[in-house]
C-alpha cells in the first residue's frame, strides 16, 4: 500500500522519549524554540507526577509526553507543547494555578488550566447536562482554541493505550469519543485525527464489525491484489502525458469510514465501490484543475460525486477538488486534488494557524483565523431556547458537510449534506418556512423530503394558511428548522399534542397497573420542573419526553420490575383513532425503532409507513391522510415480519448453514423464496419475523459476515404496498 510520506502525522510517538527527544522533534519545526522552556516543564511535570501510574503499569508522565509528542506533529508553538506537559498537573497533583503562573507565565497557566477545566466535564452525561456542557466547551474553546487542541491530543493517546481500562470504561470513552471528540476533529478540519478517533473508538465500540470490515478487506486483496500501486502508476502516467507536475498517493478507506457507508447507503461490502482514496497534490491552484480535466478525460467520472471545494471553500479553511471515477476494472475510485498548501491546512485545519516551519510562524493564506472560525460556528446557537436545542445545534453542525444551493434570484444558501427544501425555506425565513407546501428543485416539481445537491436552484412554494406538519421534524436536517417546526407545533397543535400524550401517557400507566391520573399527572410535574400536568401531556406528545420516564419518575420499583414485560402486536403502535388497528404497508415493513407514520384508507384502519418509504411521495398532496404514529416503548414481540434478498454460494451445506445463524438470532423464518438459480450463487428472498430494528441489524450482521455470502439487503417492493 503506498504511503503519503511526509504528508501523514507520524505514527504513534513513542510513550518513553526523553526531553532531548522531545526537543528534538520541536526543532525539527521550530530552531528558534525556548528550549530552556520546555525543559523546565518537562522536569517540573516529571516531578510533579512521580510514583503516578497508568493503568498500564507504567510511569504517569509517560502520557503528557505522548500528548506532547503528538502536538510536534501538528508544528505547533512552544506554549502549546509545554501545556501538553503540565495539563494533567493543577488536577492530579499537588501544583497549583498560581504556581504555574511564576514558573510559566499567565498564558501557560491559563491554557492548563482551560484543559483542567475541560477533563472535569462529564460529556457523556444525560442529555440535559450533555447540552450545558457542550455550552462550557464552546466557552473554553472561544477562550483560546489552542485548549482543544491539546484536549484532542490528550484524548487521541488514551484512545491509543485503552486496552490497560476496564471494558465498560473503554465503551463509555469510545462512545464519548465517537459522539463528541471525533466530530469535533473533524469539524476543526483535521480529518486525519477525525479518522483515528473514529478507528480506534470503533474497534471497542462494535469490534466485530471492524473485524468483519477487515477479514474482507483481506479476501478482496487475496483474489485481486494490492490495486493502489496499480492505480496510481494508471494516474501518474496520464498526468505525464498532460505534462502536469504531481504527487499521488493512495490508501485504504479507514474500516469506520466503510461501516458508516455500508449503515448510509445500505450496502453489503461486495457492493461497495469507492474503498480505496487517492489524493493529488499539484503545484498551484490552476494545476488542480489541469489534473481535473486530465482525469475526467482518461476516465469516466460518476454523476453526483463531484464537488468542489476550491471554489468554494469550507468554513475551518478546507480547499480541495474530490471527484469520483470508473477506474482500473470498473472499479470507483475517490480522488482529491489539491495543493501542497491547501493539504497543510486539509491536515491541521484550524490548528495551521499556530503552524511553524523553520522557527517562524508559518504563513499560510488558507489557514483560516480561528476568532472568526469559532464566532461563524456559534453564531446558529446564540438564539436556541433551551439546552437540548442547543445541544442539536452544534451536533449537527459538527458532523455536516455542507451544500450550496441557489434562489431563484441567484443567492447562495448555504445548508448542510442532507438538507432538504423544508431547511431551504427556513433558511430563508421562519415565515417562509412556516407556509411552505412544497418545492422545485431545477424547474421540477419535487417532495419535500428530497435531498438536495450541490448548485441546485430551488424555489419553495407558499400558500397562506399553511402550517407545519408533525412529519416535517423528520424532514429537516438543520436545528433552525427543527427548533422553528417544534415552536410552531407547540404554540398552534399544544391541543393535539396533549391529546396525544394523554394517550401515550394511559398506556404506559396501564403497563404498570395504575392510573394516569390528572393528580399523578401534576405530582410528575412537580418532580420534572414543570408547571402542570397539561405540560407534560404536551411533552409526551411532542416526543420531547418519553411516558416511560413520567411513569419511572413516580414509580421507580414498579417501573424496573415491568420493564422486561413483551409488547403484544395489538398494542404495538400509538396514536390511532379508537377502536382502530393499524395495518403494516408491505412495500416498507416499519419494524419498531424506524421512524413511522400513518396513511388513512376509506374504510379501513390506517397504513403503517416507514418515515421514509419512496410511497410516501403519492401522498405528498393529501396531507389530510397523515396521521402521526409512534411505536410503544419497550421490548416488542417478534411478530414483525421483514423480507431481505441474500445471495450465497452455490455449494452443499450454505443454505443449512445460513438458516442457524439466523436462528441462533432469535429470528424465526416465515418464508423462503428462491428468485434467481445460478451455477455460481443462488439469490433468495427470507421473511424473517423480528422484534425490532435492532434485532434485525444483528440478524443481517450475523449473516453478511459468512464469507459465502456475496450480498444481504433489506428487499422493499413498492408493488406490494396497499
């Protein structure tokens, strides 16, 4: 596999180097560094931790050095390095803040200090907490961003050493780290910490997924090879024969980062295409797009994967072209292309702006400031209401790439990946939003739970009288129009909301023999801070609270004891009219813990439809006809029966084989159906009956990891639908 020499962080530092190794990676950077500086903190932070010990066993200060070690990757400047040094010492030892100050100076005490604060915060708390404490995050990040970044660093080593933790604290901080810090990396442009974070986080969180991703990784190279040399021998001698100047390099997409693609898009891992990524890093910008059209030219590119990020840069100082091709043998292949000072800053992001080379701060016109950086990132989250819209603010925002689509006027709307035009409108305009009753994408008519693509020209469609719908919440993407529906809901349907929740709240009473009383309904209230029992009929209704939790809040024994209790079939779904039973739409097959929702019929009881089945869009101009539907909470039956399309081996014992892993899941086949015999692979189509989305994800995990499986998806059939 070709490796992007000098590109890459180095590898993991080595946990037992000396301060004149330490200074001799800062100087390979930075000859003008205070060495008398960084010696001192070394020694001062070597005593302070002696007879300190890791869980490994080994010394305690063996961790602020790694930390160190890895921030000389990132060429940072010597404050930030010898803050590496000392950021465990005001917590763990007995140093103090104004110690730090006389031997180090405020600036060093105060970025240990913000670090100190940072380890203190519990971000893995519930929801509530979680979204005051992103606020204290962001408060200390606004401070000096040079704080995160060591906090990034401190993290990356613990993640690196984990195996020494216990293995619910390991789940607890990989969780942690996948939620909070790896987006986090990401969102600061620094991808390839973004990508490690993910790795190693997912080798503790789902380690046999990440195996599976591997052992097939391992087949496909045994059966074709290592492809990579091949294919960048294929771009270098078609960028020589256009007479450009650049290096390619190319590697193996992360295992994360093909188990998000195969959960995304809903692919078996034969069927992936683009596993393998390929940067170009040309001499100037205009040589970016040479190679473009060098590659376009040699190649045929796929629609929809192209993007450009030169022209229109993201907001942490990321440029760099990415386009996809049909390469070598068909296969998709990701490449991007850049220049050498545009990659510096793809691999520091925000971090390049303490960058140094050869002893001076290092000037690059991309490397973006990061005061105005943190100020365009919090600006969104200054008008949220409560915490846990904040919370959804800057969730969001940390994980999105971003779109640009066009008003009909021509303006730029900037949105993130996924947004749909009901985030368009509110992009716009509450009012906008509010009226909205549907949408053209390009001059065509489209539903508005399409997504949108980058240079897209939309036009929304208003109608007085018009208010949002309860569906739209899982339409949009974005916390302004999330924040915006759930206002609007609030304030015109609190009505219907409480209807709802009074039903939501009767069912989940009745599971534990007692009553939802309007008194047991006000004591409730009285223990959550809230002001009525009404309110939190319109909570429960709004899903912004679960009836479960007003039932644990006031009977916590009971509630614990009836908690392994199955939910039969007949009470499986909230929200019908009386005396209704609800009716799974075949083309979709909603399994409890899919998002749902409920199509009218003359004469019948409602459909139930997956939020996002493709039949939906026949109903997009009957809004009368939905009804909202939730799932009742708990352990469902396993009566819920979903059909998926396998294809295997054509070989003695397969199928048999097959049939056990499936009921070694607990899963019980119905049906089995072959549509397609072959001399190779046989394809069948399995009715499976499961409990819920999550009994179903390790059913087809269980099966898809069989090597003699080529390919596993969930069939849906729109001729089967009412």
């Amino acid at each position: 596999m070709t490796a992007e020499a000098g590109l890459q962080p180095l590898a993991g530092a080595d946990d037992h180097i000396d301060a004149d190794d330490l200074l001799s990676l800062v100087r390979n950077y930075n000859p003008k560094t205070n060495e008398a500086l960084i010696r001192s903190a070394f020694e001062y932070g070597r005593e302070m931790h002696a007879g300190q010990l890791r869980h490994s066993g080994e010394p305690y200060f063996t961790h602020p050095v790694a930390v160190a070690a890895i921030l000389t990757e990132q060429r940072l400047d010597d404050a930030t390095i010898v803050t590496a040094l000392l950021h465990d010492t005001i917590e763990d030892t007995r140093s103090t803040y104004s110690e730090v100050v006389e031997r180090f100076g405020p600036e060093i005490a105060k970025l240990v200090d913000g670090v100190t604060k940072l380890t203190n915060l519990q971000l893995s708390n519930r929801e509530s907490k979680q979204a005051e404490n992103f606020r204290k995050l962001f408060m200390a990040m606004s401070k000096d961003l040079r704080v995160i970044l060591v906090k990034l660093a401190d993290r990356l080593h613990n993640m690196r050493t984990i195996r020494h933790m216990r293995s619910e604290k390991q789940r607890q901080k990989a969780q942690e780290t996948m939620d909070i810090y790896a987006p986090l990396a990401g969102r600061m442009g620094m991808q390839w910490m973004r990508e490690e974070l993910e790795d190693l986080s997912f080798r503790v969180v789902n380690p046999e997924a990440r195996s599976s991703i591997l052992r097939r990784f391992i087949t496909l190279q045994r059966e074709t090879g290592d492809v990579i040399p091949k294919i960048t021998d294929d771009i270098e001698a078609v960028l020589d024969k256009h007479g450009v100047q650049a290096q390619v390099f190319g590697r193996a997409k992360k295992p994360y980062s093909i188990w998000r693609k195969m959960q995304d898009k809903k692919l078996a891992f034969s069927r992936l295409s683009d596993i393998y990524g390929f940067r170009v890093i040309a001499e100037t910008e205009d040589d970016c797009y040479r190679v473009l059209g060098a590659i376009h030219q040699r190649w045929k590119s796929v629609p929809g994967r192209f993007k450009d990020y030169i022209s229109q840069p993201k907001s942490n100082g990321y440029r760099s072209i990415h386009t996809t091709v049909s390469g070598r043998d068909g296969k998709q292949v990701e490449v991007q292309i850049r220049t050498r000072q545009m990659h510096e800053v793809a691999e520091a992001g925000v971090a390049a702006h303490w960058s140094y080379r050869d002893g001076v701060r290092a000037e690059n016109p991309f490397a973006v400031d990061p005061a105005k950086w943190l100020e365009a990132l919090t600006e969104r989250f200054e008008n949220a209401e409560d915490h846990d819209e904040f919370l959804e603010h800057v969730k969001l925002e940390m994980y999105s790439d971003q779109v640009f689509c066009f008003t009909p006027k021509g303006d730029v709307v900037k949105l993130p990946r996924g947004a749909t035009p009901i985030d368009f409108a509110y992009s716009i305009h509450t009012r906008i939003g509010h009226s909205c009753v549907g949408a053209k994408v390009d001059g065509l008519r489209v539903p508005l739970w399409t997504r949108l693509k980058n240079g897209q020209s939309v036009e929304v469609i208003t109608a007085e009288g018009q208010s949002p719908q309860a569906t739209w919440i899982d339409i949009a993407t974005t916390g302004r129009a999330k924040a915006a529906i759930r206002r609007s809901l609030r304030e015109v349907d609190r009505g219907r909301y409480i209807k709802l929740g009074r039903e939501l709240a009767r069912v989940a009473f009745e599971q534990v023999d007692k009553k939802a009383s309007d008194k047991a309904l006000d004591t409730a209230a009285k223990a959550l801070n809230l002001e009525s029992g009404e309110e939190v009929l319109a909570r429960i209704g709004s899903a912004e609270m679960s009836a479960r939790d007003v039932v644990a809040q006031l009977y916590p024994e009971i509630a614990d004891k009836r908690d392994d209790g199955v939910i039969e079939s007949k009470r499986a779904v909230i929200g019908l009219p009386p005396g209704a039973r609800a009716q799974r739409a075949q083309c979709c097959q909603a399994v409890p813990g899919e998002r749902i929702v409920g199509i009218t019929y003359p004469g019948k009881g409602p459909v139930v439809h997956a939020i996002d089945c493709p039949a939906l869009a026949s109903f997009d101009e009957y809004p009368e006809r939905w009804i909202d539907l939730h799932w009742t909470e708990g352990r469902h039956a396993a009566v819920h029966n979903v059909t998926v399309d396998v294809t295997i081996s054509n070989e003695n014992g397969i199928l048999g084989r097959i049939c056990t892993l499936i009921g070694e899941q607990n899963a019980n086949i119905s049906d089995l159906h072959f549509i397609d015999r072959k001399p190779d692979f046989f394809r069948l189509l399995v009715d499976l009956d499961v409990r819920d989305a999550e009994h179903l994800h390790a059913v087809m995990m269980a099966v898809e990891a069989d090597s003699d499986v080529a390919t596993l998806d969930r069939f849906r059939n729109l001729d089967r639908r009412p």
